[in-house]
C-alpha cells in the first residue's frame, strides 16, 4: 500500500524555479495570517503534515500566510546542552548561532513539506529580512526588520517560511530572543507585515486557568493583555504578551483546526465550559490506491479524530501486512457500509461503481469526499441535490487542481463579486509534457516519465485528449456561472497533434493547454479547452511543469490568480485530506 512517506530529491535535469512575475495592480486584496508553530506541533519530523494541513487551511480560504517555525521537539534543548559539554562558558555569538540551527533546520522541512503538497512555498532566514535586535544576545529584543522581501513572496501567491527566535545585532552576528523566542517572533513579524491576525499553534485548544486534562479546567475565550501576563499558565511566552499590549495587537491561541482559539488582548476576561472529550468520526475509504494511501496515511495519524471502519478494496491481501487492523480491509460493498460510517470517502474514480456507492452513501444519509472530476462534471448536479434533500455534505474540492484550490477560489470570489471570466492551466500532466518538449523531449518520451512520476494514467487519453481539463472548467463553471451546466458545452481539444512532432516556437512564446470560460453578451457561457501559444511571463506561462494556474477576471477588471501542483499523489491527497478535515469539524459540531 503506497502510505510512505514522498521523496523529496530533485530531478537533475529540473531547471531552477524561476521568479513570478509581479502581481497586476489590478490583483484582489487577500489577507495576511501568521501561523507560528512550536516544538509540541514539530515534535517530530512525522508531525511536519499536521502543520502542513493548517497552511492548508488556511490557503483554501484565500488568505496569504506567514508560518514561523520552532525548533522540533527537545532539538534547542539539546543544542544548548552540548554547547555546555564544549565550553563552560560559551561565546554568545556561537552559543546563539549553534541554538538557532534547531529553528533553520526545522523551517527547511516545513517548507519541502508545504512545496510537496503542492503549495508554493518560500524559506526566508533572519538575514534576508535583516530582522534586527538589541540588548542581551541570549534573550535580545526585535528593533526592526525589512517586511519587503516577505510581502513580495505573499503577493507571489507563496506561502512565507521563517524560523523563529533568532535575529542579528547591528553587528551582524546571531542572536536569541530568550526562551519561546518564537512567539515573539511571529508576533513581531504579523505587526511588520500588517497581518490580520497571528496565531500561536499548540498542543492544547487554547488559554485555560488550569491544566486542561484537570476536571474542572475552564478555556479562556479571551483575555485582557494583563490578566493574561498574570496567569500562572504561561501559554505564551511574557514578553510577546506584553509586546502586543505596547502594539495595541490581537494574538490568538489554539490548536491545529481549532475554530475557537482563545483571543488574547480583549477588553474583558471570558471563561468557557471545557468540552467533552471529542469523538473520532467513522469513517469508510472506498478505494486504496495512490491517492487512497496517501489519505488513509493522514488519517491513521490521528486517531483520536478518525476511526476508519471500513475500506473497500479488491484484493485484501495486497494490502494486510501493512496494516496494524487488516480486518477493516473488505471486498463487499454490503460490508463496508454495515460499518455504519458517517463520513464516506471516495477515491476509486470512475462513474460507474463510484456512482452507484456515492448515491448510496448520500442515500444513507452519509457525509461524502470525493475527487472525481469525471463523475463530479457529469452526474454532479443529480448528486449534489440528493445530498440537499439528506442533508449531508458532498465535498469535492479535489476533484479540480490537485494542491491548488481552484473551486475555493472560485466559489470564494463569487459569494462577493460578478466573474466575468475564468481561464487557466487546469491540467498538470499536459503541462509536465509540454514543459518537457519545450527542453527538447520528445512526445513519447515526455508522456512516457509523466507515467513513470505518477501524473499520468496508463491510459492518457483523459489528460492528453483535454477531457480532463473540459471536465475541471466545467465544474469550475457551474459555480462562477450556471450551476446546472453541462458538461457537454465544452468545445475540447488535447496535445495529442503533437505526437508528430511540435513546430518550433518563436523565442519568448511557450505552449500551454488552455481552458476558458466566459459570459456572452448574450447571457450564454462560453466555453473551451483548446492548445494555445503563450507569452513567456504571462499569468498562463507561469504554470511549469506538473503545475496549474487559474485566473479568475471580474466584471470591474480585477483579477486573482492561484498557482501550484496540479499533478501528483500528496497535492491530490493533500486535497481530499482538507475536505475530509473540514468534514469532520462540521460533523463534531453537530454534536
């Protein structure tokens, strides 16, 4: 069963990523977040996809974010142990340069991480933002720091990586900023930046007046700045406290997928219940190939928010010896559904037997996952309706995009604005090909390692033909237009014409497969796949590789563009492991 973890070694023959192009001035506003993640959430290297799944989060919902990065687990505290073994009286400089090799070591895995699951991703040190410090070396205080560099990276659509608790004195040498540096860190950072909010993650949902595994431990849903610099529980670190109440600025305090962090810098104190315990949702897994192992992975991670009852497969003992439960390993269909989940996730593909079972999980009155495109653009309106009427959920924000959230995207933009347009590269394995003939491979070759890295299917035809691509405009255009268009009002062509070999190209132009859709003047929608000449530079050409890219125009002239991998196993998992989160935190507040 494919549940290991992805290899991170770059192609040799890959170029270096180039620089985006800047934005247009015309490029929507977003919202900054920073996300600050200690060594409870980086306890170890297996726990870098929880903080993944958060940046995750909150990309879907159209926010630019920052992540500050604590050193993993007890790392920081075994540094400073061996610079005592070396030296009973270490030199500040070296002591704080060894120290804050825990934090850049840390933020270089979060950043691979976050790039495989095929969010753009870029890593800045402490030098590339000139973040600056005075006082103490070991427990120094931030002065200032260049937010340029940052907000350049954030308005490229890319996630910001920073490793926490260092700075540089005006001399340039490494320093500390005290113990839980970080928070102060990412505090500091979120101000420089202007950030709408900044959030420390932990390993518990919040501020409480007690230990939270106590009876009788109470969450604070906020705090004042002093009551909270008066607590015996020091969630946060003191002088991050106090630094936001000099500023004037909000923190946040709450764990990964809290939706109910506690506020620090209220205007009064408020107390709430401690919840109960919360349950696991049961859940079934209709399929355990590439992508099913890579959710399936996700899910046996935490068990105390996913008990996997059942998962349909054909032969049982492919995949037994990797599993500690075989027995949720079943062939019947019967048998799966006797497991009584309430959240059914599809990842069989097709639309006959895929059809069939998540009609019959809607039916049942089961929530449902699914990344089919093919089934989602042709039988989706039927299936979403059906869902209405049980009042469950159907999610399928994988089935376009991959890592990229194209469909939120979409369906966030529409809720405020008139779209007047939406193209795009929706395709990664056509795109991997084409970028592959541009160096001088030929078709076959090119189509030949898409299928050997996983992007493409033995049979292609989907992808090469334009039929999958069709299949994401036109679900992507049921929200920005009609919610009931066909599938069949896409006009479709592939690459497959350049199986013959690819005329030459004059310089600055590359070839992309193109997918658009727009409102006539006449109140139709407008809609094709078609390959097309682009400009080097232009929004189109930015999508290399296995990459996608969507452009949605509004009617005003304004634009928003999202990028990312379109093609492979984790951004794809990485998608349909969102929805099944967000699933289950509607379906824990349900009760």
């Amino acid at each position: 069963m494919p549940i290991d973890a992805p290899s991170h070694m770059p192609e040799p023959d890959r170029p270096p990523r180039r620089a985006r192009p800047a934005p247009t001035a015309e490029s929507l506003d977003h919202e900054i977040v920073v996300l600050k993640f200690g060594s409870s959430i980086l306890a170890s290297e297996a726990k870098i996809a929880d903080a993944v799944h958060e940046v995750y989060r909150e990309v879907r919902n159209g926010r630019r974010v920052v992540v500050v990065c604590s050193a993993m687990g007890d790392t920081t505290d075994r540094l400073a142990q061996r610079a005592g073994e070396i030296s009973d009286k270490p030199h500040p400089a070296a002591y704080a340069a060894l120290l804050a090799v825990g934090e850049s070591h840390s933020s270089a895995q979060v950043t691979l991480a976050i790039e495989a699951a095929g969010i753009p991703a870029t890593l800045l040190d402490p030098a590339q933002i000139d973040l600056r410090t005075t006082g103490d070396p070991v427990n120094a205080e931030p002065e200032s720091m260049a937010a340029g560099p940052v907000k350049h990276e954030l308005n490229m659509g890319n996630v910001v990586v920073l490793p926490g608790f260092a700075g540089r004195d005006k001399r340039g040498f490494t320093t500390l900023l005290g113990r839980g540096g970080s928070d102060l860190t990412a505090l500091f950072v979120a101000h420089s930046v202007g950030a709408a909010r900044c959030r420390l993650v932990k390993d518990v949902d919040g501020w409480y007046d007690a230990d939270p595994k106590q009876p009788g431990a109470r969450k604070f849903s906020a705090l004042t700045y002093d009551d909270a610099l008066a607590s015996p529980a020091q969630v946060a670190q003191p002088k991050c406290v106090k630094y936001a109440a000099d500023h004037g600025l909000i923190l946040e305090i709450g764990a990964l997928g809290s939706e109910t962090p506690s506020v620090i810098g209220a205007k009064e104190t408020v107390k709430v219940p401690q919840g109960g315990p919360r349950r696991p949702v049961r859940v079934a897994l209709l399929g355990l190939g590439t992508v099913g192992g890579g959710v399936l992975r996700h899910m046996l991670a935490e068990p105390t928010m996913y008990d996997v009852r059942s998962i349909l497969v054909r032969d049982p003992s492919k995949y037994a010896d990797k599993l500690e439960h075989p027995e949720i390993l079943m062939t019947s269909v019967d048998e799966v559904f006797a497991a009584d989940p309430e959240l059914v996730i599809e990842v069989i593909g097709g639309t006959g037997l895929a059809g069939d079972l998540i009609t019959r999980a809607l039916d049942a009155g089961c929530n449902v996952v699914t990344a089919n495109k093919a089934l989602m653009a042709r039988d989706g309106v039927a299936l979403r309706s059906l869902a209405d009427e049980r009042g469950v959920m159907l999610l399928d924000s994988a089935a376009v995009g991959g890592g990229v959230p194209m469909l939120e995207a979409v369906e966030r933009i529409a809720r405020e604005h008139e779209i007047a347009a939406i193209s795009g590269v929706l395709n990664g394995t056509t795109n991997f090909i084409l970028g592959r003939m541009a160096r001088g491979t030929t078709y076959a070759e090119a189509l030949e390692e898409a299928q050997r890295l996983g992007y493409a299917e033995a049979d292609p035809t989907a992808d090469v033909g334009g039929f999958d691509a069709a299949q994401k405009l036109c679900l992507l255009s049921r929200i920005a237009f009609d919610p009931e268009m066909p599938e069949s009002a896409v006009e479709v062509s592939g690459i497959e014409s350049l199986a013959e070999g690819a005329p030459a190209l004059e310089r600055g132009f590359a070839r992309r497969l193109v997918a658009r859709a727009s409102r006539r003047d006449d109140g139709t929608i407008g809609a094709r796949v078609a390959l097309e000449t682009v400009r080097e530079g232009s929004d189109l050409a930015r999508a290399r590789d296995e990459s996608a890219v969507l452009i949605v125009q509004l009617a005003d002239g304004r634009r928003e563009t999202v990028i990312g991998r379109g093609a492979g196993r984790w951004p794809t998992a990485e998608s349909v492991f969102a929805d099944v989160a967000q699933a289950a935190r509607r379906i824990d507040a349900r009760g």
